[in-house]
C-alpha cells in the first residue's frame, strides 16, 4: 500500500475532533500506541536506513503488528508529502517475533510512545497524535496532495505549520531526543 500523508503541527484537539466529526468521519481508534524499531546495525549493507526502508514492531491496543515501509523520495520532491510503500502484518507471540529477529542480526534501535486518536472519512485518514513534550499534531493521509490541501482548508488549519517529514524529523523539529538503543 502506498502512504502519502503531511503533519500539520500544533493542533487544538477538541477543534479538530468537532470538525471531522460534524463532516461524519468515522473514529476508528483511541489509545496509546509504542513503536519499536528494529535495524541490522553491524551491517551497512543490510542496515533499513541506508536503503530507505524500516521495520517496526507496534503495540496498538493489545495488538502487535510489525511494519515494514520503504521511503518514496521521489514523491516527497514532486509531491510535496510523505510517501512510503507499506506493508503490515498481525503479531500474536511478539516475544518470539522480537527473539527471531535478534538471531539474524537485527537489534531494537529506538521506539517511541504516543497518543493517538484516528479517523476515516472516504477512505482518507486522519490521526490526531500527542507525545511526551510536543504539541498535538494532525497526520491527514490520503492518495493525492490535493486532497490533503482541501482538507486543511476545511478543517481550518492553513495557518498551522504543515511538515513533511517523519517522525525523527519532527522529533528533532522540536529538540526531543528519541529514546535510541544503538
């Protein structure tokens, strides 16, 4: 699945929930949500983040899903948005998921924990996200830029800063440091 998706920062939260929700989105999650990823860090060659891929393993709820996404630089040039290749699959023995993965080769390199709140209206997605010593932020994802932009409109948040970045770019936008094992 291609993902294509802006941040747009700073958000007041109980204003964009009113907003989807007058427009009939769909809340389709709330709680908390921690991320681990996982690299080859002794190996160049085979290390996720020099060939623009990386593999996460996520708590949502009590599901564990692991993730593994390619980056699509070439859409965030011409695009001007996030665009990823995506692939998720369902976890049910993470301890053993996490087990094999250290045996070849691969090593926890960072995680992160957030609050999420998500929506679904036409098939485009909207997750409000709060961590630790950041301001709220808006993800709207959707097929085309384009659609992203009339929604920003509609939500009034044009004057809100928009990012294209993921979620080190946004760690560092703000000067929080990642909890990074490597």
């Amino acid at each position: 699945m291609l993902e294509k998706e802006i941040k747009i920062l700073d958000i007041h939260i109980k204003k964009v929930v009113e907003k989807l929700e007058s427009f009939w989105a769909e809340k389709t999650f709330e709680g908390f949500i921690h991320d681990i990823y996982y690299d080859f860090p002794d190996n160049p060659n085979l290390k996720m983040e020099n060939n623009d891929r990386l593999f996460r393993v996520r708590k949502k709820w009590e599901e564990h899903i692991y993730t593994i996404k390619r980056k699509r630089k070439e859409l965030r040039k011409t695009e001007k948005v996030n665009a990823k290749d995506e692939h998720e699959t369902e976890i049910t023995d993470v301890e053993s998921f996490s087990r094999v993965l250290e045996k070849y080769g691969m090593t926890k390199t960072r995680e992160k924990k957030k609050h999420r709140i998500s929506y679904r209206l036409h098939g485009i997605e909207f997750d409000i996200d709060e961590y630790e010593n950041i301001p709220p932020l808006l993800e709207i994802e959707a097929n085309r830029r384009e659609e992203i932009d009339i929604l920003i409109k509609k939500l009034g948040l044009t004057k809100n800063e928009q990012m294209i970045g993921w979620s080190r770019s946004l760690f560092a936008h703000y000067g929080v440091e990642y909890l990074n094992f490597d």
